[in-house]
C-alpha cells in the first residue's frame, strides 16, 4: 500500500470513474442544449421569414392611422368653425328679434297712441 504505484493507480481509477460519472451526467443535459439550440434556430428562421411583412403591414397601418386622425383633425376644426358660425348667427338672430321686439312694441304704442289721438272727442 506504500507503493507510489498503487496510488497513481487508485487515484487515475478514481478520476476516470469521476469523469465517466460526469459525462453520463452532462449527457442529459448536452442533449437537451442541442434541442434548445436547434428550437431556437427554427424559432429565429420562423421571425425572420413572418417579421417583415408583418413589419410592413404595421408601418402601413400606421400610415393609414395618421391619414385618418389627420382627417379627423380636418373636420373637428371644420365642425368648431361651423359651431362659431352657428353661434354667431343665433346671436345675430337674437339682436333681430330683440330689435323686431322693439320694433313691434313701438310700433304698438304708436298705433294705440293715434288710435287714441282719433277716437278723442
């Protein structure tokens, strides 16, 4: 047992069963690796042959988004101009009929007032 002999032995034995233990260990593991690697290369391949239209699709979504709110934007500043120009009119309609209220209340108190001026005896 004092045989430097018997020791590098022992100790060689030792390291190849680790050594074996570990690869039937790893092996598992290296194997399921080269699965992920593989559904990762079809995963990327898949993206690279879908993202682009999808990419050009979006971008002419987009582009169909803007046009719209740039259509909208149009037309909220058309109603906001027609609501100032309806506003303006009601108020115009408002001073006329004030003014034909006035009118006609003049024109009340002028005629009862010659009506009375012509019954007077």
């Amino acid at each position: 047992m004092n045989s430097p002999q018997f020791w590098l032995g022992l100790t060689t034995g030792l390291l190849a069963a680790a050594l074996l233990v570990l690869m039937v260990a790893l092996l598992p593991f290296l194997q399921q690796l080269q699965r992920t690697a593989t559904a990762a290369e079809r995963l990327l391949a898949l993206l690279e042959r879908e993202l682009p239209p999808i990419l050009g699709n979006v971008r002419e979504t987009t582009g169909e988004i803007k046009e719209v709110s740039a259509e909208l934007d149009g037309g909220l500043k058309r109603v906001n101009q027609a609501a100032d120009s309806v506003g303006s009119g009601v108020s115009l309609v408002q001073q006329q009929a004030g003014s034909l209220s006035r009118n006609a209340r003049s024109l009340w108190v002028g005629f009862s007032t010659a009506w009375q001026v012509f019954t007077r005896k």
